[in-house]
C-alpha cells in the first residue's frame, strides 16, 4: 500500500515538473508548422484591436520616452507597434519569441511598418535571452500559460530586467477558458511571488476576459 503511494506521489510529481504551467493540450497548434499558420492567422486578425485592447494594455504598462519594453512570446508581433510608439525613438522594444515562424511574421512586420527601435530576439523554452539589466518592462501578453518551464523563464527575467524593472503579464481568467488553464489568478500570482518578484498592482478586467498583474522584483 505504501509503495503504491509512493509510485502514485512520483507520477503526480513527474507530470506536474514535465508539464511546468501548460494545461496538457494548450500548445498542441504550436507543434507543427501547419498548427502554427492557424495560430499565426488567430493572433493577427484585425478584429483584435477591438478585443485584445492594446492601448489600455500599453497604458497600464507605464511606458516612457527612452524606455526598453520587452514583449516575451510576441507571436507575429502584434503589440509591437502599439509598443514601439510608447518608447518613442529613442527608446528601445525586445520581441522575443521562441517560434522561428513567428518571429520571420514579426520580422516583416517590423519592416513594413519601419519600427526602427524594435529588434527581434529568438529565445529559449527556459530564457528570452534578454540583455542583462537593461529591460524596463518586460510584458507577457497571453503567452505565461504556454510557458513549459515558467520557474527558468522567471529566473530569466528577473535577470533581464533593471533593479526597478517591472515584470506585466496579461493571462486570461481560469473561469472564462477553463479547458485552455491549469491556473487561475490567485495561483498565478503565488508562483510570480515564489519566483522573485512582488505584486505591485492588478487590474482584474483588462480585456473582456483577461486580467493584467504587475510585480516588481523583489
Ligand atoms: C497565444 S500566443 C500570444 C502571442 C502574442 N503575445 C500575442 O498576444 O499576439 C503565445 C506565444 O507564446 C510563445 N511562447 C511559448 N512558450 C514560450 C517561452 N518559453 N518563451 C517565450 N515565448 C513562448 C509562443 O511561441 C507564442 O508566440
């Protein structure tokens, strides 16, 4: 009885440490090219500026003139414009991705639009390779529950960042997609905190379904 305890203990163990903060299924699209081209046409459809609210996102991100913005997980780019305006010319925006589709999609859409203070970083599942430092903001926007091994990338971060950088991650509520999270709000915000940073504010309702937490570093 006590050794089947113990297998059952390990094999919840293992699941939870391979799986990290991903629901089982969340990034099954991402696996394949052709996953990926659905995903890519999702996150660029022109509808979004009306639910995704990229000015109150940018906004809520006290952004300055001069400031490096990081956007982790930046898919084909779609904040970036909004991103690019709020730090200006002499500021600087980091999309990072870890996706090389996506990123080729952001590329053109850096060069289309001739946002000439955005660089395009290839990251890793475990490090946006950030310069060390020297990030102001760095966001996440609806990319923290795809995150397989979100403790490294924290840790990342974390070192990414400036000593009063601030980390901004917009997730969609558990209630509203409760197939597509493992966490909610409250569990989001305990792992944060367990991994380096505080909270300093929320907004619960950013979006129709998403909310938006900031935290410093502590
Ligand atoms: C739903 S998309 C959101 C893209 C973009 N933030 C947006 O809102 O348009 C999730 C993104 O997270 C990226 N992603 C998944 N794991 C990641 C990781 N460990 N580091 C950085 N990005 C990651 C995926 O490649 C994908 O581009």
């Amino acid at each position: 009885m006590r050794f089947l305890f113990a297998l059952l203990m390990f094999t919840v163990c293992t699941w939870a440490q391979a799986s990290g903060n991903s629901a089982p299924d969340v990034n099954k699209d991402y696996r394949t090219k052709e996953g990926r081209a659905g995903v890519a046409k999702r996150l660029a459809n022109p509808d979004r500026d009306q639910t995704q609210k990229p000015e109150a996102i940018v906004a809520a991100l006290q952004l300055k003139p001069g400031m490096t913005v990081a956007d982790i997980g930046t898919g084909v780019g779609y904040m970036l414009p909004f991103l690019s305006k709020a730090v200006g010319p002499s500021g600087r925006v980091i999309a990072e991705d870890i996706q090389t589709d996506f990123l080729e999609s952001a590329k053109a859409r850096i060069a289309a639009a001739q946002l000439t203070n955005v660089t395009a970083v290839l990251g890793s599942e475990t490090d946006p390779n950030l310069p060390s430092g020297a990030v102001d903001v760095a966001m996440i926007l609806d990319a923290y529950h795809h995150m397989e091994q979100p403790a490294k990338v924290l840790a990342a971060l974390g070192r990414g960042l400036k000593k009063d950088g601030r980390l901004v991650l917009v997730e969609f509520h558990k209630a509203d997609r409760p197939e597509h999270l493992r966490f909610d709000q409250a569990e989001l915000i305990h792992e944060v905190e367990s991994n380096g940073f505080r909270l300093l504010a929320k907004v619960d309702r950013i979006t129709a379904s998403q909310y938006l937490v900031t935290f410093g570093k502590k």
